[in-house]
C-alpha cells in the first residue's frame, strides 16, 4: 500500500471516528422535556425537578467552549419547543425559569455562544422572549452586528402562540423603530423592515398594533431613504434593505391585508416611493445594481396600486388585496 493511500485510509477512518464519536456525544449531552411536560399549562411539583434539571443541562452545554456541546445546549431546548406538542400556556412559564441564565449569556459569552441561547429565546415563542429579541436588535444593547442578526430575524419570521396586548405589541414595536434609527448594518435594519411587515398583519397583534406596525414601517422606510440622501458616503447600502422591505411587504403582506390597508399604506408611501426614484446612483458596481432594483420594486409598487403616477387605486373594501405580481426578495 503506497503512504498516499495510507494516508487516505488513515484520514478517512479518522474522520468516521470522529462523526461516530460526536453523534454519541451529542445524544449523551442533549434531552427532550416529555411531551406530558410540555402539554401541561404549569410546572406542577412533581415535573419541577425534571424541568430544573433540564434548564440546568442546556445551560450548561451552552457555557461549554466546545461548538458540540453548545449546539446540544440549543437543540435540546428548540427540539422540546418546537418539534413537539406544547401548550402555549406552557411558554411563559417555562420561560420564566430559563430566560434570566440565556440573558446572562447573550450578554456576556461569545457571539457563538449568544447566537446558539438566541436560537433558544427565538422558539420560546411567548412576549417575554419577543421582548428580548427586540431588545438584542439595539446597537446599544449588543454591539455584535451577527447577534443582532439573529436577533432581528427572529421577530421578522415571527410566530406568536401566545396573543400579545396591545401594550406588549406597541413596546416590541417602539424598541424596533428606536433600533433602527441607530442600525449601520443593512442586513439588520431589513430584518427590522420585515418584522414591522410580520406585526401589521398577525392575526394575534391587536388591531390598533397593526396599524401601529403600519405607521411604523411606513415612517421607517422614510427615515432610511431620508439619511441615504443625507450620507450617501456612508448609508448608500441601506438601500438593500429599503428594496427589501418594499419586496417583502408586497410579497408577504399585501395577500394578507385588506385592500383599504393596502390602499393607506400605498397612499403613505408615495412621497418616499418619489424620493427613491431621485436618490443619485453611486459608482460602485454592487450598488449600482442594488439601486436598479429598489427602482424596479418602485416600478412596480406604483403601477400597481399608485396609477403609475400616484394616485391610490382599489377601492377601500376589506377585501385582501392582490397584487399583480410581487417582486422577488434581494
């Protein structure tokens, strides 16, 4: 056998060794709640201790240096959560019991480490983990623009099992508006775009908080395009996220509101929709093409449902609205 192919084999078996050795590891590190846990409303005496002791494993693992551990620390939480019957009465509480050590992590540990305990606070799916993921999307509150990330993606594919209140949904909403007028990630701020879309149209957001969401996008699209004319040194890229927020919105909203939502909506937008049509393309090459797209999705915005020239059309009926055809995500 020529040491080339002893080399080979040699690798090969050690790499299988080592596959074999990290699935063991992780089924011995990581476990499920029952779904008898899971499906209650409380934690009851007698799951108390087996519910503790679980929390205390994927702490644990989640304060390991070692990546295998860390992601059985997330997976045994998010597989309990989400892959699995549970209660939504379940949520809140179980959540009281973990969220205080997954903020002392996300505050503290690497942003591996933070990003694994937010994938964690993403599928705990009550207001108090909503809460935390909106207020992890502030520069202020964690400087790592990948945890914010993570962070502001959660709240944009947002699910609530849990109805929030009004005062819950306007609070989540008002720590998204005042991070994104501090955001120098364009990634981030269209996360931020996309979760005010996800609020003005969940059925578990009160009415008035939809129309809060409504306003809140609307002033927040405004406010980017505002400071790209500004500093186009320095916020040209946030036209990404302007295009993208415009896209998603038309993709993801527009078959889920009404037409006299839509119509409103439009009818706000105009003098922004106008302003980007005028901003002056840069020179660089990446972001020449970014600006033909925002233009193209403006394009399509107004001939749809501006005339063409800015007149709102669609009568105000509480049809859903549809759109001729919705602009691909960039």
């Amino acid at each position: 056998m020529s040491i080339n192919r002893i080399i080979i084999v040699g690798v090969v078996a050690g790499v299988t060794a080592l596959s074999l050795g990290s699935n063991a590891l992780a089924q011995q590190l990581g476990s499920k709640l029952s779904e008898k846990i899971t499906q209650s409303t409380t934690i009851d005496p007698s799951a108390k201790a087996d519910v503790t002791k679980f929390v205390h494993q994927a702490i644990g693992n989640l304060n390991s240096t070692d990546p295998l551990t860390v992601r059985s620390g997330r997976e045994m939480v998010v597989s309990s959560m989400t892959k699995q019957q549970v209660n939504s009465a379940f949520r809140p509480v179980f959540a009281a019991l973990i969220l205080p050590d997954l903020k002392k992590i996300i505050s503290s540990a690497s942003p591996f480490q933070a990003t694994n305990a937010l994938e964690i606070v993403k599928a705990l799916q009550c207001p108090d983990s909503i809460s935390l993921l909106a207020d992890q999307t502030a520069v202020k509150n964690q400087p790592s623009s990948s945890v914010r990330l993570v962070a502001a993606g959660g709240l944009a594919t947002l699910r609530t099992p849990i109805e929030l209140t009004s005062g819950q949904a306007d609070g989540i909403l008002k720590t998204i508006a005042s991070s994104l007028i501090k955001e120098t990630d364009w990634m981030v701020a269209a996360y931020d775009l996309q979760a005010f879309c996800t609020f003005s149209t969940s059925p578990q957001v009160p009415k008035a908080s939809q129309a809060f969401a409504r306003t809140a996008f609307v002033n927040a699209l405004g406010y980017l395009v505002t400071q790209i004319r500004k500093n186009p040194t320095e916020g040209s890229e946030m036209i990404r996220a302007v295009n993208r927020g415009l896209a998603i919105y038309m993709r993801d909203q527009v078959p889920l509101a009404t037409q006299a939502d839509v119509a409103a909506i439009m009818k706000a937008l105009e003098p922004t929709l106008k302003e980007i049509k005028s901003l002056p393309v840069p020179s660089e090459e990446l972001l020449v093409e970014a600006y033909k797209q925002a233009n193209k999705t403006v394009d399509t915005i107004q001939k749809t449902f501006l005339g063409g020239k800015g007149s709102a059309s669609g009568g105000a009926t509480g049809k859903p609205a549809t759109p001729a055809s919705a602009p691909a995500k960039k």
